[in-house]
C-alpha cells in the first residue's frame, strides 16, 4: 500500500514540476530574485517587541533569539499577509487576546489592540490588510481590517474559516455540524449553503475548505466527511470508522496541490487505541496511514525522541513542496522541550529537531518570498526558573499545588498544601478558553488536601488547571493522552 501511494504521489507531482527546475533551492532562488510578493529576508539575529514569535532558516535547528516568556501563554494564530513583510500574531494570555503586527519580515512586532473573553485567537489572512479571528467552536470571531478591530457573531459556533482570495468580505464557515455557511458582507450575515449532516455527529473537530476551491471541504468528527459541492452532498471518508469511534481532529491541504490532504487522526478499534498522522493523494476521498504515534525517531545529534502527537498540532506544508509536512509536539509537562518534525513523503522519511528549553510551537507560517524562513508562534507555560522560584517559595511558606501523573489518563492526581486556611477554587480549562470543570469550590482548612481530576469524557490534548487560594492564582498544564 505504501508503495503504491508514493507512486501515484509521484506522479501527481510530476504534473506539478513540469517545466520548473526545483521545488525547493532553485524555486525559492528564483523567487528571491523576482521578489513575486515584495518580501525580504529578515534582517535581525534577535526578535524585537514580543516573546511568542520567533523564526528558523534551517527548519528549526536554530531560533532567532527572543526574550524569555515568564508567564502562560498560547499562540494560535500566526499569518503571512498579503502584504510586504507583514505578519500578523495573536497571543493568549490571562484570559486576553493580544493582536500583533510586524511589516519587516518578522523583526519588530507592535501590539495594536487586544480582544477579551474570546479564548485563543486562529487567525486567516484575506486580501490586503484584512485578516479574520476565530476561536475553536465559538460563534464570536473578529474581522481585522489594518489596526481596526469589529467585533462579529457567526450564527453557529465555528469549527472552520476560509476567505476568498479576490474578495476580503466573502467568507465561509463551517459549524459542528458540518453545515456550511457563506457571507458575502465580511460576516455580517450568513446564508447556510447545501446541507447540514444527516448523520448527526457528535460535535465535529474541524472543517477545511480547499485552498483553490472552497466548494470542496473535509469535515472531521467521529468518522470523516467531503463535500466537492459546497455541502449540497456528503460522503464519508475511509478508512476513518464511525463504529470504531475513528476522531479526526485536523486537516491539512497543501498549498499547491489540493489532492494532497493531510490528516490528524484517532484511530481506534476495541483492542489497539493510537494517534496518527495520514495522507490523501485523491484530495481527501481516502486517506493511508503514514506516521504512528509512539514511535523513535533520532534528533539531530541522533538520540531517541518519541512521537506524541497532541489532538491539535501545529501543522503546514511546505508552499513548493505538497509532499512535504512540518508538525511540532512539546514536552513542557515534564521538562522535555519541542520536537519539530519534518516529513518528505517522496522518500518516505521522518526526522526531527529537538529545541532544548521551548515549550511548544502553536502555529506554523511562512515567508512568501523565502520559503526556507519559518515563523512559528510559541507555547509558554512557566518559565522553568519562575517554577523554580514558585516552588522554594511555596516550599517555604508551605504551600503549593502538584498534579502528578502528567501526562495522565484518564485521572490526574491534585495535591493541595496549604499554609493557611482559603477559600480554594480549582476550574480546568481547555485551549479555547472554556471552562470544562469544577474539581474543588470550598473553603478549605491549613494543611494537605488531595483530589483527583477524571478525563476519561474527554478527548487527548492539552487543559489548564487554574488554582485559586485567596488571592493568588497558580495555572498548571494538563496533558491527556489517551
């Protein structure tokens, strides 16, 4: 079988690199010659005005050097203009969005406004300077016009966003139920277009729209659906499985090529439960494994590192090569650091780059102009001399919060010491900002207390643990995997 797909991969790729030398060092030199975008390289070994971007030359072996983030941070939302040398970031933080902006290629970032109450921000750029906001299963998204913020309600909560590249207020949403809308007044109103699912999932993961036809999109739940017709028909996807409780959290199409899809996937049967990435070569009419989680694969100065993939990775392929994917997974939990992962699929290869001291990189965006120049946006927890400080100080003043295992599955173990008596509350949280859960809400006495946090009705991936005692306020990562 995989003989089979590299060949016909090949094949399709071929059709794509006829007539052009390379599809990575001659297209990128040419691209730098003619300047197709107005972008340049970088001119900056340090990242100026914010902690949570940064950028790679070489694929992640080495960072341009940032500040040290101090306190729990997401981001999500990461994008290339279409505009010369300007991205645009979303950090989340204590509950707040904050939009940034860089027009030097990456160098110098200036915030220009904040968003609150909205969770984690994933950001898709339109035409211009227009960029669209939305958070995970949430009806509230925002549409980004330069520095100018308007506030927008979708009429179902979100789960996918596509804009039309000619036409910044045209847009298409997906909702959990895989029923497609399209607005033609930059999310003003919303008309439903074709039909809703008739097989009535679950809360469905995510809806992608193909990037050079937005009438075919994937849908992905417990099991797998495509529309080549703007939801008007749904077929499912093989071999993702209902019965088998097949979840399918994210899909990928590449830039160039939309028959080539990829795929973050739960498979599941009743004796052999594991995450894994996949690969379409039919635009997503089927799907073949390719990477299983758990397996070894050697970093760059060849030790072991194992492959465990969260429920959302940061995702993207290469903008020459559709066989070429780059995901990250990061071990903060437990001290270990990011494992950014490149896979060629033309010669069937997985290597990787270990980041000693990151915690993790939430989203993937690219230099138009220089593709080798990797942005990403990074995942902060606390920073490991602040845990350091936290501890000796809760050590002295005896108190503090443990969680232990971590990752766990399906409970995780909460040790509460307590140097004086306080009103405790602790809440777990997912990515989104929602809260999931309630372990303790009570007034509790001077010394330890244990509770026990149940995951077994959620899916893998990352929650917070948000302790309050009196007036201070402790967060703690959670990794679920099942």
């Amino acid at each position: 079988m995989k003989s089979k797909i590299l060949l016909n991969l090949i094949l399709v790729l071929g059709l794509i690199t006829i007539g052009a030398a390379s599809i990575n060092a001659a297209d990128e030199a040419t691209s730098a010659a003619t300047e197709t975008h107005g972008w340049t390289f970088p001119d900056c070994d340090r990242v100026k005005g914010t902690k949570v971007v940064t950028f790679t030359t070489d694929e992640g072996l080495t960072l341009a050097e940032t500040s040290i983030q101090r306190r729990p941070v997401y981001t999500e939302g990461l994008v290339a203009l279409n505009l010369p040398n300007t991205l645009l970031a979303s950090r989340w933080m204590d509950e707040e969005a904050v939009l940034m902006l860089s027009e030097d290629a990456g160098c110098q970032w200036n915030r220009i406004g904040s968003i609150t109450g909205c969770g984690s921000l994933k950001l898709v750029a339109g035409p211009g300077d227009t960029v669209y906001a939305w958070t995970r299963k949430r009806p509230e998204f925002y549409r980004i016009e330069g520095k100018d913020v308007i506030s927008l309600t979708a009429p179902e909560p979100i789960i996918g966003l596509a804009v039309n590249p000619q036409s910044a207020l045209n847009l298409r949403i997906g909702d959990p139920d895989c029923q497609l809308y399209e607005s033609q007044d930059g999310g003003v109103t919303f008309a439903p277009i074709g039909d809703a699912a008739t097989w009535s999932p679950p809360s469905s993961f995510t809806v992608e729209f193909s990037p050079s036809n937005w009438d075919r999109a994937l849908c992905g739940s417990i099991g797998a659906w495509r529309t080549t017709d703007a939801g008007q028909n749904w077929a499912e996807v093989p071999p993702f499985d209902k019965t088998d409780v097949d979840a399918v959290q994210c899909f990928v199409y590449s830039k160039t090529n939309d028959q080539i899809v990829w795929a973050r996937a739960n498979l599941e049967t009743l004796t052999d439960p594991f995450a894994e990435i996949l690969v379409s070569e039919d635009g997503g009419a089927s799907f073949t494994l390719l990477i299983k989680e758990n397996i070894m694969v050697p970093d760059q100065n060849g030790e072991l590192r194992k492959l465990a993939l969260p429920s959302y990775p940061a995702m993207a392929t290469h903008p020459n090569n559709p066989g070429l994917l780059y995901f990250a997974c990061g071990g903060n939990h437990d001290d270990y650091g990011t494992n950014f992962f490149r896979y060629e699929i033309m010669e069937d290869n997985l290597s990787l780059i270990h980041i000693d001291g990151l915690d993790d990189i939430n989203s993937i965006a690219f230099n138009p102009d220089y593709p080798s120049v990797m942005y990403f946006g990074l995942e902060e927890s606390l920073e490991k001399l602040d845990e350091a400080k936290t501890a000796a100080a809760n050590m002295a003043e005896g108190s503090g919060v443990r969680v232990a295992p971590n990752p766990f599955n399906p409970t995780a173990n909460i040790a509460l010491s307590l140097a004086q008596p306080a009103r405790v509350k602790i809440d777990v949280y997912n990515l989104t900002g929602q809260k999931v859960g309630t372990v303790v809400d009570a007034n509790l006495s001077v010394g330890e207390h244990a509770y026990r946090w149940d995951g077994s009705d959620f899916a893998s991936g990352i929650y917070l643990l948000r302790v309050q005692a009196g007036s201070d306020v402790q967060t703690r990562k959670l990794v679920l995997l099942k």
